[in-house]
C-alpha cells in the first residue's frame, strides 16, 4: 500500500522534516512540472532520501532499517539468488529457524513475498530500506576480486592455459583467436572488468612484467593494484581484448587503438583499448566510459561565485570561444559537455568533432576524427563550418591549423568550445601564440579560459576537524594571498565574519574500515579567467602567462589553489589533496 501525498506532507510537518512554506512550494514545483511530491523533495535536497524512507516506513508501519554499513553472511544472502535480489530490490538479512527477515524498497510487492515464503517455506518479515542500502548489501554477492581469481587460475587456467603456449612466449598465429574464445580467459577478462566498474576505476592497466602480469586500477585518479596474475594467461588475455576490439591478433610490433562497449551492473559502459608494445610483451590500458553520459550543472561540477558567473556571461555571448585548459583525465571534456547540456535548445544547431566521443548527447551532432582515412580536427571541422552551425565544439586543439580554424569559426559567429593542454588558465595565451595565432585575434574571439584539476573528495564519514598553525598559516602564505583569500571567503558566507584563519576549521582524512584511505569520488578545483578590457591589452603587448594571471587576480580571479582551500574548508577535500593536485 503506497503512500499518499496527503499523508506524506501530514507527517512531514508533523514530525517538522520540512516548513509549510517548503512543501507548499514543492507541491507548485510538482503541479508545474507534472511529478511526484517526493521526487520535487528529493531533487529539491529540501528532505535526505533516508529521513523520507524513515518517515514512509513510519506510515506504513513496516520498520525501517539502514543497509549501508550492514555485513550479511554469504550463506543468508544466497536464500534469495542475485538475479531476483536485483530485479525485485529484495535482499535476505536475517534467519531463525522460523523467520526469514528480509530489507526491500517495496513492501506492496506481495507476489515476490508470496514466492520467497514459498520456496524458503518461512514466515517473512519484510522491512523497508533505502536503494542505497540495497545496493550496497546486492554488491555483497560479489566475491573479492582474488577470491574469484583464486577460483579461476588455479582451478582452470594452470591445466589449461599452459598447453597453448610454444615457442616461449609465442602463440601460434592461427591459435590466437582460439585461446581468446577459451572459457578461462573469457572468464578473466569479464571479471577484471566486472570489479573495475564496481570499483568505479576510470582505467584498467595490465602490465606484463617478466614473471607476472600485473593488473592496476585508476580509482579517483590514483593507481592500485589490483591483481597479480600467472604470466602464462598474458598471451591470451591480450587476445581476448583484441578480439572485444576487433583489432589485428597477429600485429605485436605496433601499438594499436580500439573500442568495445559492455552492459554491465545495470549500465553501458564503452571502453577505450590503448595496446602498447614493450619489452615483456604488450600492455594494455583500458578507459572506462559511461556510454548514459551522466547529467551534471556547473554548480554539481564545483563553480560557484564570481567564476559561475563569469562562465555564465561566457556562454551567453553569440560567438567567440570558451576553453577549457589541464592535464590529461582532468575533466575538461565533462565541463564542456556540461556547458554544451545548458545550450542545447530547439533553436540552436549544435555540432562536435572529437576524439573519442566520450559521451552520447541527444540533439547534438557528434563526429569522431579517424586520423586513418585522413579525417582529421582540421578537416573535421572545414567540413561542419559548412553545416550551419550556431555553436560547435572541438575536442582538442592539438596543432596550428586546428587552432587557426577553430579562431576563424569564432570570428565568423559561431561559439566555439574547446581544451587545451597547458596547466594554467593563463597559460593558454602564449600556448595560441606558439600556434601561430595573433595575439589582436586571441584577444577578439577568446570569451574565457577555464583551468582545472580533479581532487579526491572526502567521505563525510571518513574526515575530522583540525586547524591551522601559525607556521603552517605563514609558509601557506608564500604561495595564496590569505588576507584576500579570507575577504572573499566571508562576502560568501562562507565562513563567519569574525573568522580569523586560526579558527577556521579544515578536515582531513580519518582511515576507517569501509574507506581505507578516507576518500570516496573527487571534486574539480577551478579557476576562470574572464576576458575583460585589461587583460586584452595585455594579450596585444605580449604580455607573459605571469603577468596576465596577476592582472586577473587583481581583477577577483581565485587560482585553481585559492579555489582548493574554500573546498577544503567546506569540507570536500583535505589541504594535502589540493596541494597534490595543484603542485607544478
């Protein structure tokens, strides 16, 4: 039996979660938009899921229970097998000779409670969770990543895999496709990939070495090992990812590039296959790339302040360009999707070129440049000035005849967005005039260049309190105008107007059993820098990288560090993470 709205807002204002003003604008939101109460609450953040979970399980009078820490033992788990857990959201959490408790998102679900007392032949007792909770305890099913190799190498791919190796290390060409095909190494591939999602690793390296093989994932920018394996299964662990790829089993002198997509734990995943030649043999980089382009705001990506506002004039303009600058795996290309999301509108044409296409937008022309057949950036986007674009983005520009199409593209009216490799926002000036570009024309048609980084974000339940000392406060002064720094931080409210530095609080990782290191996810650290008046000029004289970020600190610009502290004193990040990050 569900919950009606009339009863949901009752409870709410009774148990005070929410003020009448607040549901009552909720209610508009949901009149206007033709949804739900509790998805406008929720969207909203005027109420947390749990705390309306609690208050349903209230209602209904079914008991509520918090799954996210909760260890089920294996053999209670398996009374519900994984596909039914998954499908229905019902999971097993406790047993008596009689009773069988279960934890489920919906307790009207009568025909799967029929069907469990059925086949378990015990009296149910259901409780209501939240879908995290159920999704952490439905992950349990899940063995350790050794475990599940211990189960396949030592049982399978000794016996198995050893006979196909002759020649050393060499197979025979016409055999390669047949080790790939074998269930063992079919078996190896699925599970190394299997944990990376779990894991949410963003790379998958295996690496041969001359013994081993040694399997790392990039998790929240940082590698970790993950395996050691046999160096018996390399061969074939190769050819299984050049057959996902379609990539030539028989070539091991030449680096090749490839791409697969997955549907796995009730998502599509393409992968970036990178194959490398070196001296134990190949290895293989793997990008994971979430084919639902996940939907991000500028404000969910880490702006706020004078930088959103500054991006925000940016992208109002007609025409000119917006870059996005950092190293490799940095988030650019997420911020320009982003930017790109809050364009898309009926009346605009918008076309891209890249490489890859990391993320699938519906109502965009995406391309992908096939450097083989000769289809370049350069000639890529030749060909979509010619498609009567309003605004096109450029995945990279890489060389000075992509650079001085892409600044004629602005120039004629169109609203360019594209990245650049340099570690600055400043930097990018003197990066466009290596590339031949005037500086009168970088001056006329740059809007904004973007600059960020990718910290790893702190658990809200894996951090604690400290503050600063005095010789920390003074050796930090070296590098950020902390007078300054503290002005802006209090015209934000973000911290209290009195506020000295010493009394500041900031947060460092507390190690603790469900996060070993005390992150969990990472946040962008930013900075903007806005094309005003001054800053043109400077770019006309020739100004340098230093100079032109100076003027545009005096101008209320935040660095990428400046804007790392206020993340670390809202508690996203540690002051050790943004240093890290930030640090040239």
């Amino acid at each position: 039996m569900p919950v009606s709205e009339q009863q949901l807002k009752a409870f709410l204002l009774d148990k005070k979660l929410v003020s009448e003003v607040q549901v009552n604008k909720a209610e508009k939101i949901a009149r206007s938009k033709k949804k739900d109460l509790e998805s406008v609450l929720l969207s909203q953040k005027i109420v947390s899921e749990k705390k309306l979970i609690e208050l349903k399980a209230y209602i209904l009078g079914i008991p509520f229970i918090d799954l996210e820490k909760i260890e089920i033992h294996p053999d209670i788990l398996k009374i519900i097998p994984e596909p039914i857990a998954r499908k229905h959201n019902i999971v097993a959490i406790k047993k008596t000779k009689q009773e069988l408790e279960i934890a489920m998102l919906d307790p009207a679900d009568l025909q799967t409670i029929d069907f469990i007392k059925k086949t378990t032949n015990l009296k149910i007792k259901p409780r209501l969770a939240s879908p995290k909770g159920i999704d952490e305890v439905i992950k349990q099913y899940q063995k350790s990543l050794k475990a599940e190799f211990g189960d396949i190498i030592e049982k399978e791919s000794k016996k198995d895999l050893k006979v196909r190796i002759v020649k050393g290390e060499k197979i025979v060409s016409k055999d390669l496709k047949k080790v790939a095909e074998e269930l063992p190494i079919i078996r190896i591939v699925d599970t190394l990939i299997k944990h990376a999602v779990l894991q949410r690793a963003s790379d998958i390296h295996v690496e041969p070495a001359e013994k081993e093989v040694i399997v790392r994932y990039r998790i929240d920018g940082i590698l970790h090992d993950a395996m050691i394996l046999p160096k018996q299964v390399n061969s074939g662990l190769v050819a299984r990812i050049k057959v996902l790829s379609n990539l030539k089993l028989d070539e091991h002198r030449l680096p090749q590039d490839g791409r697969f997509k997955i549907e796995i734990e009730k998502q599509k995943i393409s992968f970036r296959v990178s194959i490398l030649p070196i001296f134990f043999g190949e290895k293989i980089v793997m990008r994971l790339l979430p084919e639902t382009g996940r939907k991000f705001t500028l404000e969910s990506l880490g702006f706020w302040g004078e930088s959103l506002e500054r991006i925000n004039r940016a992208i109002k303009k007609p025409y000119g360009m917006i870059l996005a600058t950092g190293p490799t795996g940095c988030g650019k290309t997420t911020t320009l999707y982003t930017v790109l999301e809050t364009l898309n509108k009926p009346g605009v044409n918008i076309c891209t070129i890249e490489d890859p296409i990391e993320y699938q937008i519906p109502r965009i022309n995406q391309t992908q440049v096939k450097p083989k057949i000769g289809f370049t950036f350069a000639n890529g986007l030749r060909s979509l000035v010619r498609q009567d674009p309003d605004i096109i983005l450029v995945g990279e520009i890489r060389d000075e005849e992509t650079a001085g199409l892409a600044v004629n593209a602005a120039l004629t009216g169109h609203l360019v967005l594209s990245t650049l490799h340099t570690n600055t926002a400043a930097g990018a000036m003197p990066r466009l005039i290596d590339m031949n570009i005037e500086p009168f024309l970088i001056s006329s048609t740059v809007n904004i260049i973007l600059a960020q980084r990718l910290a790893r974000q702190l658990h809200p339940e894996a951090r604690e309190k400290y503050h600063l000392t005095s010789t920390e406060i003074k050796e930090l002064s070296k590098e950020i105008n902390m007078n300054q720094l503290l002005i802006v931080l209090k015209q934000e409210k973000i911290v209290a107007p009195d506020a000295k530095w010493e009394t500041i609080d900031f947060y460092k990782p507390k190690r603790t059993k469900e996060y070993p290191d005390g992150y969990k996810g990472r946040v962008g650290i930013r900075e903007a820098l806005e094309m005003t008046e001054t800053i043109k000029e400077m770019i006309v004289k020739r100004a340098t990288s230093d100079q032109i970020q100076a003027q545009a600190r005096k101008e209320g610009m935040l660095t990428m560090l400046e804007d790392g502290f206020v993340k670390a004193i809202q508690g996203l990040t540690s002051l050790d993470e943004v240093l890290r990050v930030t640090s040239e």
